[in-house]
C-alpha cells in the first residue's frame, strides 16, 4: 500500500531524510519511533505534500500512485491523510465548515458526491459521539485557542470523517489525559480494516497498548534503522535509544 | 456544495470573472457632455428643482472650482477630465416618473432580475425579511418598492429628488448638514451635480418594519453617477440600510462620486452597510469605477448610534472614509470593513472618529486583503477632543498579502486631548498563512477554495455585521474577487 | 499671486556664507542644502512630515549663530553619566578641547573639520537627502562644528564615548548646527552617550545632525538623554545605514526643550540586520516633543523594534511619528512599533501616526497605539499595598516609561538612562 523507497528529503538545502526505506502492505499498522529530531514529522510532511519539504532523491507511491509530484489536496484525495503534530489555527473558520468543506471535496474527487446537509450532520453526530466531542467544538473556529487535546482529538474526529485509506498519525497521543487516550485508541482500532493501513508515529509504548501495531520501525538520523514487532517497543522503553543508535553510522 | 464551491462553479458558468459586467440596452437622456453652469443650470431644471437648490448647486460648483483635487491618497491614476464626460443619464423610458413597478420600463426590470434584486414586491421570497428597495440607474431614480407599507409605519422612504419636491423642509433643514457642500472636492463636485439617490426618514419611536436597500447601477457609457443619500432618524427611531453597486465592463473609467450624510437623534441607532462592486477594470487595469465617496455621520442626539460596515470589492480606485461625528453625549460609532484589491485595483480607505460628547465610544475593526498587484491602503483618524470625557476608541486593523507584488499599507491618524478618553490602536500585517492553507489542502481542500476559506475566516467579524440575506453574498463575492490571485 | 517667500528663509539666509578652504565637495554640500532649505522654507503642519510639528515659532525668533565660545558663562561641568566613558564637551554647538577628556580614543574621535579629506566621511555627509529631511539640510549649509568618529573593521572603541553638549545661551537668541559623521567598521563595536543639558533660562536653537554607518556585522549602542534647558529649542536627525548582521540599538530619553524633534531615518541594507529605536520622554508646561523615526527595509530577514512611551503634564503635547516601509525583496521582515501615552493632565495633548507600507509579502509587522490616562487597577493595586497616592501615581509613571528602555540591550546604559529618568520623577535610587 504506502511504499517508501530510498527517500532523500531536504529542509533549507539541509538533508533530513537520507534513505528512507519503508513498506506498510493494507490492513497493516506500523509504528514508528525515534529520537526528538531524528525525522518523523519530515517524513510525514513530506507525505503530505508541505511545500519547502523537498524530495531530492527515492520515491514514495501510495496504492501505487507516485505521491511525490502531487498537491497536497490530491493526495488527500487519494486518500492519504495525516494528523499533524501541531494541528493548526484557522480563525474565523468554523469547524463545522471545515469539515463539510473537507468532505465534500474529498467525496468530489472520489467520484461520490456530496453530502446532503442532512445526511452530513448525521454523519457528524455520530462521529462525535464515537469519540466522545461535543458538539460545541464544532462551532468554534478551527483550532483556535483549542487546548494541546482537543486538537488532537478534533484530528481523529477529521480522520474518522474523512475515511481515508491511510493515516499517519504524528504523535497524536502527546498531550491527551488517560481517557482521551483509550477513546482516541478506540476511534483509531475502529477504522483499521483490511483496506486500509495506518503509520502511527510516537514516542510512548503506552499507545501501542491499545493500538497494536503489526511492526515497530526506529527513525534515527533520517533513517529506518532497526525494525521489530510489537517487543522492540518494549524494548525501547526500557533500555532508551542508545543500544539502537549505537550501531548506526553518523 | 459548500459557498465557496458554488461560487467558483458560478463564475465558470457565466464564463467570466464580472458577472455584472453586461450593458442594458436602453434608451436615455444625457445632459450635454462636460461640465459647466449649464450643465448644473441644465439638471437643476430636468430635476424641476426649487430655487434655493440651484443657488444651492452654483455655490458649490463655484467652490469646486477653487478646489484641488486631493493627491494625498496613496492612488495613482491619470487626471481626470473633467469636461469629457457626461453628467446626467436618465433612462427616457422613465421620463414620467413611474407611478408603480407596472409603468417602469421591462428591459430595466430584466437588467434587476439579472442582477439579483428583487423588485416586485410579490416576488419576494416566503420567508425572508422584507426589503424595500430603490433603485438608482445612472442617474436616476427608477423605483421603490414597499412605499405604502412604508408609510403606514411612517417611515419615508424614496429617490431624493422626490423629496425634494414632496418633503423640501426636510431636506432643506439637513442637506449639507454634515458634509458641508465645499467639505472636499469630491463632496462639492458631488453637490453640484447629483441626479438622485435615496433619501429616508424615520420619524420619532419608529422601528424601521423592514431593511431598506439601495440598488446602485451605472450604465451608461461616459457617464459619470452622483448620487447623494440623506438618511434621518429621529428620536429612538431605527433603521437598517442597505447600498449595493454594480456596473457594466468597459474600457474607459467611470466616474461615481457620492456624497451620504446620515443623522442621528437621541437614541436613535443607523446600521448602514455597503457592498460595493463596482466593475474593477480587467487584469491589466484597464476601465474600472473610480469611486470617490464622502460618507459621514452625525451621531447628534445623546446614546444614538451608527454604524458602518462595508465590503468593497469593486472599483478600479477607491477613495472612502465613512465616519461619525460623536456629539451626543454616549453615542457610538462603528466601523467595519473588508477592503479586497486585486489586480491593478488601488483602494484608499477608512474611517474618522471624532469624539465629542462624554462617554462616546467607537470601534474600528478593518481588514484589508491585497492579491495581484494592487494597493491597499488603510486611512483613518480618530480624534478624542477636549469634552470627550471618558471616551473610548478600540481600532483594529489587519492586512493580508496574497502575492509579493502586491502592497498593503496603514496610515493610522491619533489624537487625543482628553486624558480621560482612551484609544488603542492596533495593527498586523501578514502573509496568508503557508500554515493554514497546506492544514486545508491536506484536508483535500483545493488552493483556491482553501484560500477562500482562510480570508474568509479573516474577515468573518466584519461580514457577521451585515444583514444575513448579504452576508452570504458578501462571503462569495469575497472568494470571487480573489479569484486567479494564487498559483 | 505673487509667489511667497518660503517660511524662515530670510531669517537664516544671512547666516548662509561661503566658507574658504574647505573641500570643494563641502562646500558643494552646503550650497545644495541652502538651496533645498530655501525652495521650502521652515516646514510647517502642511508638509505630512511635519503635520503635528510646526517650527513657525522658529522664524520668528530671529536666532544668530553663536559666536566661538571664549566668553560663554559655565558653571560646573556634570560628572560623567557612564563610569569610564571618554569625553567631548561642545559649548553652544563647537567643541571644547580643554573641557574633553578623550584619552585613549583620539585615534577615534576627531574633530570634524580635521577628517574633511577623509573619503568615508565625504561618502556619509553626501548621501542625498529627502525633501521632508530640511532641517537637516540646513544643517549641512550652516555647521561650524562636529565631530568625525570611526572605529576600524573588527575593533571595539576602548571606551565608551559620552557628547556632552551644554547651551549656554547670552542675552541674544542663538543657534548651532553641530554634525557628526559616524563610521562603524565590519564587526566592530562602539558605545556613543550623548547628554544635552541647558540652562532654565535663554533661547537658543540647536539643530543637530548626524550621519551614521554600521558596517556588516558591527553594533552601535546610542542612546541620548536630552535635558536642554526651558527656552531652548531641539531638533535632531540622525541618518543610519545598517550592515548585513549588523545592529543599531538607539535610545532617547526626552526631558527638556520648550520645542523639540528627535527624528531617526535608519535604513536596513544588509540581511539579518536589526535596529532597535527607543525612547522615553515626559514632559510639562508647554513643552512639545515629536518623535519621528522612520525605518527602510531592504533587505531580507530584517528586524526593527520601536517602543515610545511618554508621559504627558501641563499643556505639554507629544508627537510620535513611526513609519516602516518594507521593500519589496526584504521577505521575513518582522517589524513592531509601539506608541504609548499618558495624559496626565486636562490641557495635555498626544498626537501619533504609526504608519506601515509594505511591499513584500512574507512578512510580519505590526503596530500599536494608546493614549490614556493611568490605569486605575495598578493604582489601586499600589495604594492597597499602603503606597500613598502620589508616590503610586509616579511610581506607576515610572514603570511605564521604563518599560520603553527593555528594548535597550547594553545594561549599563540602560541604567544610567533609567537613573537620569528617576532624577526627573525624583524618584533617585528606586533601583
Ligand atoms: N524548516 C526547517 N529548517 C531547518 N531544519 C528543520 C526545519 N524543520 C525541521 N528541521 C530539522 O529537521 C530535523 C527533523 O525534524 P522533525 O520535526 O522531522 O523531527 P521529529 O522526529 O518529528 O522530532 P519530534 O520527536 O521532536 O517531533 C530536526 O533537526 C529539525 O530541527
Ligand atoms: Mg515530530
């Protein structure tokens, strides 16, 4: 499903990603873990398409679709989608809107239509009883003055809305209380299905408790250095980085 | 279909980016072209006008003569002439004024319907609020709806050369009143040549039964429009107004230089909104309304109110601050503003509070959006005087820049004498954020649609200020005036 | 209509003469700069820059220039505000070398008229100048005095340098025009105190001029404290250009003159380069104070950062002027200005115009204005804490001035400004 060959990206003609080599086949779950820095978000910028994220050398297909000559809403469209680690403002945007806006032009590009105003709110609703979001949230712009989890949970609300074919979830667990985590977990395991596959980027085993990832992948230095099962996250917290990294070249 | 989508679909039907950019083709009358005693001697007549106004008109052309055109705007256009232009257009068809919508000419109520504004009454939509509209071709006055309704409530609601033959003491008392004729060269070029325009008067504890409109609409070719506004509201009186202004695409510019004066008596509140969208000229600047507009308030009575609030995404050149005149004691000012230029459109605009009365209070909030290679400008005063007792000012001003060959530019005017009052003044100017529009597109957002989406967002207090029915409309003509300004 | 005589002309006009023995390039300098002068006269609040600052009054008072300073009246000299600093003293505009003490910075220092062969200083003194710039115009046909100071590539002064120039007005109206040229090498550094003191009583004028660079990499920390005395009139304008990484951190802080004008023209050419303009001013009876800067961008990754706080008593009247043009190629500009005002009394006044012109698009810049009376919370909070009520209105005061002087980065000079700041509230020692 999402094929990462040989990726080379720069930030700034700086080399951040330095061949990247990664396979998630559909119905898999691979997780990715790995220092501060070490290119995670990189990586799933660059998946997404952020300008300044420039892939000098590999390639990177989705379902087979080459991924790297597309704008971002393409790839959104193929049905790609990324939570970010840091979801962004958008004042004066009402979520509500967003999301209709989001949906209806990702069912445009799939061929399925729109929505009727109706059938959206539906829709809506019983995602955001899914995950526990009031509705509230929803009225007020997008982001805007959003406390660290509730953003992160308005993300998995837009992933739960959107039903994309793949997701990267970039630390979406950072900043979320106990409870949030377990229905956050419970939205993500909900969506896994043999059609679609999912890179879930963290730093914490806690989250593979509830997501049980079929691979454990280490990033460092812009590479995928070490990968494992389910243990080899285990193994991280408890014995760090260092053993990983040792073995690895500057 | 979200607004935005709808929009862009819009304009790919109509196949252009101006979609009231097509001519009625209609009989008129035109005054001799150029401009002299004559020719106000000349509209004074055609308008059967009493004596005192045409001393009135001469006085101000005289004036208008010993006047300068103001060049501290930050616009660049070539001199106007002044003499190559016509300044009277009637559509003949409406040489006896119409006494109903039955007598006005078909092919003008098709240009209407073509444009989106309801004239037969019947028509209005179930459900909808009310709205009477008058409705000004070039230079005149060719309908309003909703008179009788109107004036059960008491409410007087017609073209201002009407009330100057029905109502001349009204407005004899407050012509001039708060735009004094020689007030600047535009407001006394104004004075002694406009056609028509709206005048309404509320009378004392009248709750205006529904938003009156405006329809402004140049047509003819050459043609110059002025058109002059007087709005009166008595005593803990009410009313919401509204103005909306097309005209056809054409290579030469057009010249609108309107004068609006608004009074307001104790307790007495105006909201006046504007959605101007005037024909921009093409990409390359060529043709476009040059729009020279004096619009001011006198807030005169103690806890009246008025308000402004304006989208203008028209015009090639737009020179126009709406201000208020804070007498009375706790009266209040707003200012709300979306000013979009795009291309090679230049806009100038703002406001001036001036703060007189104890405890007067005013608000400032503009956004200005700059694409293509445009200019725009925020100017505005706000001025506490020594009597203004614990007056408050709260002004906010944001830019946008959407393209580097664009600028955005605030030129923001302070002052105080009261050590009482209290002002605060605050600007930003940025890019639209890579951030928010990538966030959209990931989304699956489109560019342009994400673009839209953002500025939107942007200008989303002012546009909650205009009356429901146009902020819709302002929302998409917001995403249609950017159009083509990114990729 | 007969044309009218541009405003002042003829009031300076015989202070205009050719001077022998100067560099032709001077003497070009000053016949030009009477000729801009005289096309325009004294500006007045029809010119924009100008518009809250008339200098009529200044026609009127038919000012002559100052004599050399053999039989000016002094008293005692100040001691110095900067522990350490050398020093040069001007006595009604013209150095006085006896009163100085510049040892261990002549190669640095030198008086003006002996640098006029140099090329760097005919490069600074012939940049041209805006037709608003009139004064300063004026001062280049008339300076008699001044001073050339250049710190070389990759040197720092050895110490810092305190102006010190005292008025000492006779029984006549007079005025000086002292200039300064300023050359900071690559990646050098200097620290420039300038301290402007006069008596309560005289009229005199003094119209400064200075033309400073800061070359790539260098950093130039000027502050000023003008103290002039109650007659006397002060304008000043400075013109700095600023290097690739280079910083120009100035400070005003503005106390005396019935009538003054600081005025700041910098322009960022290098990318990365930053300039700092702050300021303080407090004023009372009739005084009137304009602070006009205004900041080119032209280059990319620039900064600027403008705080003026003032406190205004009497009838006094307060100007700021701010004005930030972003060019163009100078993307990821991030500027702020900051204007805020206390009235302290009925009669006093505020007058600001913070004006953005931006040509690029990735920028950030941004501006506040406010104008107010103390903020009764902070008052209360004080007086709640057993702080009696004057003692919390200048306490207050003083906190909000101070706050102008953050932005300042070299310390030391920060609290000797803060200090002299403190003798005005009398406030000593508060901290
Ligand atoms: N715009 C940029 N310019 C220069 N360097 C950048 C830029 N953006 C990111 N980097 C650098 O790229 C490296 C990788 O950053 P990235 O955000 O991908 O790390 P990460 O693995 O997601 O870290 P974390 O676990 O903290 O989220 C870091 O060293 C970072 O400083
Ligand atoms: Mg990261």
């Amino acid at each position: 499903m999402l094929e990462i060959n040989n990726l080379h990206v720069d930030i700034d003609g700086k080399q951040i990603i330095n061949g990247l080599t990664l396979t998630v086949p559909a119905g898999e779950v691979h997780a990715v873990m790995g220092p501060n820095g070490s290119g995670k978000s990189t990586l799933s910028y660059t998946l997404a398409g952020r300008d300044g994220y420039e892939a000098t050398d590999g390639t990177a297909t989705l379902g087979g679709a080459d991924l790297l000559g597309l704008d971002p809403e393409e790839r959104a469209a193929l049905g790609l989608f990324l939570a970010f680690q840091y979801p962004v403002e958008i004042p004066g945007v009402a979520g509500m809107t967003f999301v209709k806006t989001a949906l209806n032009a990702v069912r445009t590009a799939r061929g399925e239509g729109e929505l009727s105003a109706l059938d959206f709110l539906k829709l809506v609703r019983a995602r955001l009883k899914d995950l526990g979001i009031d509705e509230a949230m929803l009225k007020r712009p997008v982001n805007a003055g959003f406390s660290g989890g509730e953003k992160k949970r308005n993300e998995v609300l837009q992933m739960a809305l959107l039903e994309p074919k793949f997701c990267i979830l970039d630390e979406t667990d950072s900043g979320l209380d106990i409870d949030a985590l377990k229905i956050v977990a419970d939205g993500v395991n909900k969506m896994r299905g043999p059609e679609r596959g999912m890179l879930v980027i963290t730093h914490y085993q806690r989250l593979l408790d509830y997501i049980k990832p079929d691979k454990v992948h280490v990033l460092a230095k812009g590479r995928i250095v070490k990968t494992g099962g389910p243990e080899l996250a285990l193994e991280l917290e408890e014995k760090g980085y260092g053993d990983v990294l040792a073995g690895v070249a500057a | 279909m979200s607004a935005t989508a709808e929009t862009v679909a819009d304009v790919e039907r109509l196949n252009e980016k101006y979609k009231y950019g097509f001519v009625t083709d209609i009989e008129a009358e035109n005054a001799p072209k150029g401009l002299s005693e004559d020719t106000v001697r000349f509209i004074s007549a055609k308008k059967n006008e009493p004596e005192w106004l045409l001393e009135w008109r001469l006085e101000a052309y005289r004036r208008w003569l010993e006047m300068k055109e103001p060049d501290w705007g930050k616009l660049g256009y070539p001199p106007i002439d002044y003499q190559d232009a016509y300044y009277y257009s009637a559509p003949k068809s409406n040489e006896n004024a119409p006494e109903s919508l039955d007598d006005v000419d078909p092919e003008l109520l098709r240009t209407y319907e073509k444009l989106g504004i309801p004239l037969r009454e019947q028509e209005m939509l179930a459900g909808v609020k009310n709205i009477a509209v008058d409705v000004v071709f070039d230079s005149v006055s060719v309908a309003t709806t909703f008179k009788k309704k109107l004036a059960e409530a008491g409410v007087i609601f017609s073209s201002i050369s009407e009330a100057i033959q029905e109502h001349p003491e009204l407005v004899r008392k407050y012509m001039g009143a708060v735009v004094p004729r020689d007030d600047n060269y535009f407001a006394a070029l104004n004075s002694a040549v406009f056609t028509d325009g709206s005048f309404v008067y509320i009378p004392k504890g009248v709750k205006c039964p529904m938003e009156l409109s405006t329809y402004f609409r140049i047509n003819a070719e050459n043609t110059g429009q002025f058109e002059r506004t007087l709005i009166i509201a008595e005593e803990g009186s009410y009313v919401s107004y509204l103005e909306g202004c097309t005209a056809p695409m054409r290579d030469e510019n057009q010249l609108h230089a309107a004068v609006v004066e608004l009074v307001t008596h104790a307790d007495a509140e105006i909201k006046y909104s504007t959605v101007q969208n005037w024909y921009p000229g093409d990409e390359n600047g060529v043709g476009g309304i040059y729009n020279f507009v004096t619009k001011r308030a006198l807030c005169a009575g103690d806890r009246s109110k008025v308000s402004w609030t304006q989208v203008e995404t028209g015009s090639a050149i737009t020179w126009k601050y709406p201000s208020c005149i804070l007498q009375g004691d706790d009266s209040q000012g707003e200012f709300y503003s979306v000013a979009i230029a795009n291309n090679m459109q230049q806009a100038d605009t703002g406001t001036k509070m001036i703060h007189l009365g104890k405890r007067t209070r005013s608000r400032i909030i503009s956004k200005g959006i700059s694409a293509g290679n445009a200019q725009n400008s925020y100017r505005g005063l706000v001025k506490m005087l020594p009597t203004a007792e614990k007056a408050r000012n709260y002004t906010q001003c944001d830019s946008l820049l959407i393209g580097d060959q664009c600028g955005a530019h605030t030129f923001p005017y302070i002052e105080s004498q009261n050590r009482s009052a209290r002002v605060e003044h605050e600007a930003t100017t940025s890019k639209i954020s890579e951030d928010q529009l990538f966030y959209c597109r990931q989304r699956g957002i489109g560019e342009e649609e994400a673009v839209a989406l953002v500025v939107n967002g942007f200008c989303r207090e002012v546009l909650q200020q205009l009356p429901m029915e146009f902020a819709v409309e302002a929302q998409k003509l917001v995403s249609i005036s950017l159009e083509g300004s990114v990729g | 209509m007969a044309a009218k005589e541009p405003l002042g002309v003829a009031a300076f006009a015989p202070s205009f003469r050719e001077r022998s023995g100067e560099p032709e390039w001077l003497s070009g300098l000053r016949r030009d700069g009477f000729a801009r002068f005289s096309e325009g006269g004294l500006p007045t609040n029809r010119d924009e820059a100008w518009k809250y600052t008339s200098l009529r009054p200044i026609a009127r008072a038919k000012y002559e220039p100052a004599p050399a300073n053999d039989d000016a009246v002094l008293g005692d000299l100040p001691g110095l505000m900067l522990e350490g600093s050398a020093r040069a003293v001007f006595i009604n505009g013209r150095l006085a070398p006896a009163l100085s003490d510049l040892e261990g910075v002549t190669a640095y220092v030198l008086p003006l008229a002996d640098a006029l062969g140099a090329d760097w200083v005919q490069a600074l003194l012939g940049r041209q100048v805006d037709d608003a710039q009139v004064m300063y115009a004026l001062n280049a046909a008339l300076f008699d005095d001044g001073l050339a100071i250049r710190v070389p590539d990759g040197e720092t002064m050895p110490r810092p340098l305190e102006i010190l120039f005292v008025a000492a007005p006779g029984e006549r109206a007079l005025m000086w025009h002292p200039r300064m040229a300023i050359d900071i090498g690559e990646n050098a550094r200097a620290t420039i105190i300038e301290r402007h003191i006069g008596p309560a009583k005289g009229a005199y004028l003094a119209n400064h001029g200075a033309d400073i660079r800061v070359a790539d990499g260098a950093v130039l920390t000027h502050a000023k404290a003008q103290l002039e005395g109650g007659e006397g009139r002060h304008l000043a304008m400075a013109r700095v250009s600023i290097g690739e990484g280079a910083i120009y951190d100035n400070f005003v802080l503005t106390l005396g003159a019935a009538l003054s004008r600081n005025e700041v023209a910098t322009s960022l050419n290098g990318s990365d380069s930053e300039v700092r303009l702050n300021g303080a001013y407090m004023l009372n009876d009739r005084q009137h104070a304009d602070h006009s800067s205004r900041i080119d961008h032209l280059a990319p990754s620039t900064r600027s950062r403008q705080v003026y706080s003032g406190a205004i008593g009497g009838n006094a009247r307060g100007v700021f002027q701010g004005h930030i043009v972003v060019d163009q190629i100078a993307q990821k500009t991030d500027g702020h200005q900051l204007n805020r005002a206390l009235l302290l009394s009925d009669h006093a006044e505020i007058d600001s115009k913070p004006v953005l012109e931006i040509y690029a698009d990735d920028v950030k810049c941004s501006h506040g204005a406010t104008a107010g009376d103390i903020d009764d919370d902070q008052l209360f909070y004080l007086r709640a804490r057993g702080i009696p009520a004057e003692q919390a209105r200048l306490l207050v005061v003083r906190g909000f001035l101070a706050a102008a002087a953050e932005g300042l980065g070299d310390e030391a000079v920060r609290s000797i400004m803060l200090a002299e700041l403190d003798k005005a509230l009398g406030l000593e020692g508060i901290e």
